[in-house]
C-alpha cells in the first residue's frame, strides 16, 4: 500500500476543516475588503490546502489551489481590488475543491479537464495585472537566509561509537538540518515522509527533537539527524529536496571534535543560565507546558456508539442491583451499591458530554449558503447566528443539517420578499433571518426567524382546497400549519430554491424521529418564526414510569408539566374528543388504556399526566403512578415504531420491559382528529 494512504483519513478531515475555515473567512472577507489580518489567515489556510495535496501526491488539486492561491496574493498586494465577482470566483473554486475531495474519499481518479474552466479564469484574472511577487519573494528570501545549524543537544557516548563504527565500516555519517514552512499544518506526516524516505536508503541513528515528539508535530519548524549511508551527500540532499513544504536544509558530514565543542559551549552557557536563575530566585513554567491544556483528539463515531451502549448496559444492571437490594433488604451491599450507582452516574455523564457537538458544525454552513440564494433571487438578507456554541449529541447534530436548510431556503425564497416590495410596505430594503440556539432544561431550542411577508391564511386555504384539503372548522394558526400537509406548496413556480410541494413535511418527520417538535408563529407583513424542540441525548431519559392495568410504560419527563388526580366525573365528552378542566382551559384526554388496547374498563380516578406539545396541554391518563426512574432507550422492532406510539423500550431493574410512550406523536395524532 502506497504510503501515502496512511494518512488519508487525517488529510480528509484537515482538508474539510480548511475548506469550512475558507468558506468562512472569505464571506466575512466580502463584507471587510481592508481586513487584512483576516486576508492574511486565508492565505495561510488555502496554502496549508495546497501543501496537504501536494504532500499526498494530488497534483489536481494541487494546480487548482496553487492558482487560487495567486488571486488572494494579489488580493494581499493590491494589484486586484476585492469584489464581489472575485469573491464569487473563489467560492467556485472552494466549491470544486470540495468536490475533488468527495471524489478522493471514492476512490474516483482527478482529472485536469475537471478544473479547466476555473483555471482559464483565473489565469484571465492574473492577465488582468502586471502586479508581481516580489514581496513573496523576499520574504522567502528573509527566513532562509536565516541560520540553520546541525547542533546536538542530546546525543549520547553510544551514539558516537555506533557513528565511529559505520565510518569504519565503509558508510557516511551526515548530520541534517531540515527547517519546514512556517505554515505546514502536517508537520507530523511530513516529517514521517522525510525519514521514510532517508531510511530507504539508510538508518536514522539520532533525532533532535525525540522520534515521538516530531511524529505529534509539537515542534516549530526545524529538526535534526544524524544519518548513516552509504550514499553520497548529493544523493541525500536530492532525497529530502524531492519532499515539499521544506523552507531549507542542510546536510553536512558529522564532524565529532566540532560535536563535542559546541556540546561544551553548551553546557558552558546552561550553567551560566542555571547560576542567574537560582541567583534571580525565578521560577520558569516549561516551554511545552502550555500544550499541555486543551488537548483534542479525533474519536470515531462507531467507537462512542459502543462506549454509550456499553454505559447503557452498565445503567440496566445497576438498577437491577438497586431493585434486587429493595426487594430483599441486603443491607450488607447498600454501601458498596451507593458507590456503583455514583460512579455509574459520572460514567454516564461523561460519556454524554463525550457525544456532545456545538451546532455551529452544522450553523457555519449558512452564511454562505445565505449570500448565494439571496444572490440568485435577487434579495438582500442579513443572516444573524447566535447560540452557535449550544451543544447536543453529535447524532443529533449529524441529523440536523436537511431540516435547517430546508426552513432557511423556505424563509430566503417565500418569506423575505423583493427589496422594491418590503419598501413599499415600509420594511428596509434589506430582510433579515436570525437562526438562534439555546438550552432550556433538558431540551435544546432552535429558532428561525425572519422579518417576510408572513403565511397568508387565504391564500393557504384556497391552495389547500385546491388540493382537496378540508379547511372547514380550522383555526387561522392550523391553516398555517398545513405547510407541514405532504406534497402542500403554495410556490406559483418551481425553481432550484423551493416550489416542488416537498420539504416541510420531511423537516417534521425528521424532527419528530430525533423525539423533538417543530412550533410555527406565523403574522402577515411581520414575518415567521419556526421553533424547534430537541432533547439533549437520544440514548439516556429520565423517566415518569407510569402503570395502565398490569403493563409499565414511561413518559418522558422532559415534557411532563405536572401531575394531577382527575375523577371520572371530571371528564366532560364533547362531539369529537373527551376534555377535561385545567387551569381554567379544557385540554384533551387521553386515554391510555383505549389507546394502547389495552382495555376499555374506566376507573373512578386516574393520574392525570399533564404533558406541554407545541405550546398545547395534554391529559393523558395512568392508572397508577410508580415514580421517576434515569431509563436507557433501546430500539424497537420498525413495525411496532410505525404504530407512531412509542419511542423505545426499556429494561427495569427486574428484567422486565417498559415501552416508553412517544408523546409527541400521540398527541400530534390526537390533534388531527
């Protein structure tokens, strides 16, 4: 296998880091021409890019970046002013780079034809200017001409007679200098192809930093080896040269009389240092001591899954312990079993802190996705982002990106109207979107607003009876709500942003399969504002574990308000639903034994378990209450969840089963009756 596919994983994930980064820096570019810091940050980042490819032997890739590369430098000198049509030549790029990559990761070979197009528009662009690259060049110029030396700091008496004896034995000793860009952001895999490379041809006897440092790249630029051959010193320079991302080196026969006087120099000028700190009474932090905080290691999904689930499993028995312990009064294990369950519990809390991902992973995607439809459609919107730091489990995260580009075009193309028409109505010119992230309690709250024209009742019925949709009866806000109907549009036309009838009922059966819910507030000429509801995991709940005649279920707790007692009596039957008195309002009842068949036996009294769905209060009805319990949720076979009844089942600590009861979609079901 060729080398080079040892790091394919980690030049995949880095190369989507930098094109998310680029994508980034170049929208905010756009709207801050004279900022040149951030201009300087996306050079370094599309060299970086250029470096990754060249490294890995993607000459496409390479060539593509490398002339993008040319644009941003005479971005940097100013010999091309920053516009928008320059700016919509480099998302190209960044786009057809990112489709390179996705060819990559299938195996599929790049050819040249795939970015002709872009090349023969940027080389037109550089025909444009006579501007040079003389300031690149001598900043070249500058930092090579800086020392590099071949100095030892750590070398040993027996690294010096191994030396001694490959001389003897015919072979060259070399002491090597090797200096790195200064940008190289794989200095680990560099140096790894460097001394693959060397050691083709001979041994590696000694490194300056050690081997494990230089393979974590904890370095800045420059290392050192000595080197035995039998080689010729031209052969070994033209070796490491065939590399790229190399700023200079510099090989040289090891001389061991020159070793041992800059060893003393050394030690001469460390004992000088020593002498004036103790002298001083300062105490120094190490160099490498700050790298030590905020360490980060990428971690496969497929692993974490197994952790939760072997955590989950962990959960299940230690409630049976605990049911095992109550039944029987084993007061001997109380005390031991007191530790488990807390060591337990921190277990499973750190494991769903491991799975947590900020939303900004999938949020950093629509600032640029903004700027082309609003582009296209000829419209002018601020996206405004907040929360972006909130956290959920990366399932979740993963799961959320269809769904919030589904709503964000909805809002671009029927929401945000035509400048010259938001003026006439008194709006500005300019419309705005804000997508904003939060936590309450146990649930994070996703929310897209913006500032349109609003969802017009009328024209939702007329376009509802046109399809066959009964409207009678309905309530301006259900009206509203029948965007999420299958196959409802409202769009006159069909284009590449929305109209095709599909979309907003699959953003609803996407957020009801993650266990969330999905509000709409919606006023004409004011705008609309899509509300998410989404729990934290998907694998650990707590739990109100309920009884309905002899089975268990639990209701998740994170939507249960209260819990009441309610008689029979209580409970009035209207025409189509039974109702009863809470807080002043009637709410519908839901009668869990009818609804599950489980009997039709009504009882004097019930517990009354209030549950909050899209803003609406439920009564659903157990016959009695057993209490609050952390449960782990498993999966149900596919025919049970098309019931649309429950969300997972559970084991309880005496190894029987609990279905837990998919609130949201019983009460959305009872809704639409």
């Amino acid at each position: 296998m060729d080398d080079n596919n040892i790091y394919r994983t980690l030049f995949f994930e880095e190369s989507d880091d930098h094109l998310q980064q680029l994508n980034d820096n170049v929208l905010a570019l756009e709207n801050d021409p004279s900022n040149l810091d951030l201009l300087n940050e996306i050079f370094r980042s599309a060299h970086t890019l250029k470096g990754m490819a060249a490294t890995m032997g993607y000459d496409v890739m390479t060539e593509l970046t490398h002339k993008m590369e040319n644009i941003l430098e005479e971005f940097k000198s100013g010999a091309i002013q920053i516009t928008s049509d320059y700016v919509s030549l480099i998302f190209s790029c960044l786009d057809r780079l990112s489709t390179l990559v996705e060819d990559l990761r299938e195996d599929k070979e790049l050819r040249r034809e795939q970015i002709a197009d872009l090349l023969a528009e940027l080389e037109t662009v550089e025909g444009q200017t006579a501007a040079t690259m003389q300031e690149t060049v001598a900043d070249e110029e500058s930092r090579t001409s800086e020392e590099l030396n071949n100095t030892f700091e750590s070398l040993e008496e027996s690294d010096l007679f191994v030396i001694e004896q490959a001389i003897e034995g015919a072979h060259n000793a070399y002491s090597i200098g090797i200096r790195l860009d200064a940008d190289s952001m794989l200095k680990g895999p560099r140096v790894f192809l460097i001394m693959e490379k060397l050691e083709q041809e001979g041994d590696i006897l000694h490194t300056e930093p050690a081997a494990e440092i230089l393979e974590e790249g904890a370095f800045e630029t420059d290392f050192h080896l000595i080197y035995l051959t039998k080689n010729a010193i031209e052969d070994v320079q033209a070796n490491i040269e065939s590399n790229s991302e190399i700023d200079r080196i510099l090989v040289e026969p090891f001389d061991q009389t020159k070793h041992l006087e800059k060893v003393q120099t050394l030690e001469e000028i460390a004992v000088e240092a020593l002498v004036a700190e103790t002298n001083e009474k300062v105490t120094k932090t190490p160099q490498y001591s700050n790298n030590q905080n905020n360490q980060s290691i990428r971690v496969d999904l497929s692993r974490l899954d197994l952790f939760l689930n072997l955590v989950s499993e962990l959960v299940v028995y230690r409630n049976q312990l605990e049911d095992v312990s109550n039944r029987e009064n084993i007061n001997e294990i109380k005390d031991s079993l007191e530790q488990v369950s807390r060591l337990t519990s921190e277990l499973q809390d750190l494991v769903l802190k491991i799975r947590m991902q900020q939303v900004n992973v999938v949020f950093s995607r629509f600032p640029r996705m903004v700027r082309d439809l609003s582009n296209e459609l000829g419209k002018e919107i601020d996206l405004i982002i907040t929360g972006e730091e909130t956290e959920l489990d990366k399932t979740v995260v993963s799961e959320l990106s269809d769904p919030l580009v589904h709503l964000l075009r909805n809002s671009i193309d029927h929401g945000i109207e035509q400048p010259a028409n938001r003026i006439k109505i008194g709006k500005e010119a300019k419309g705005t979107i804000r997508l904003t992230a939060f936590q309450e309690g146990n649930q994070v709250i996703i929310t897209i607003e913006d500032d349109g024209k609003g969802l017009n009742p009328e024209i939702l019925k007329a376009s509802a009876e046109k399809k066959g949709i009964s409207t009678s009866h309905l309530s301006d806000e259900e009206i509203q709500r029948l965007i999420f109907h299958p196959g409802f549009s409202t769009a006159k036309e069909v284009t590449n942003v929305s109209g095709r009838g599909v979309g907003m009922d699959a953003v609803q059966s996407k957020i009801l399969s993650l266990g969330g819910t999905i509000e709409l507030k919606s006023t004409v000429d004011v705008g609309t504002i899509f509300t998410i509801r989404l729990p934290l995991t998907l694998s650990i709940i707590d739990a109100l574990m309920v009884q309905v005649a002899d089975d268990t279920f639990a209701v998740p707790l994170d939507v249960v308000e209260r819990v009441v007692r309610i008689k029979e009596e209580e409970i009035v039957k209207t025409l189509n639903q039974e109702v009863y008195e809470f807080q002043g309002n009637m709410i519908p009842v839901l009668r869990t034994n009818e609804m599950l068949a489980i009997n039709d036996k009504n009882m004097d009294k019930y517990y009354g378990i209030i549950v909050n769905i899209d803003q609406k209060d439920y009564a659903i009805l157990a016959d009695h209450l057993i209490g609050q319990q952390e449960v782990v949720i498993k999966k149900i076979d596919s025919m049970l969840q098309q019931t649309r009844k429950y969300q997972g089942a559970t084991i309880l600590g005496d190894g029987s089963i609990a279905l837990i009861l998919d609130v949201n979609a019983i009460c959305s079901d009872q809704r639409s009756l």
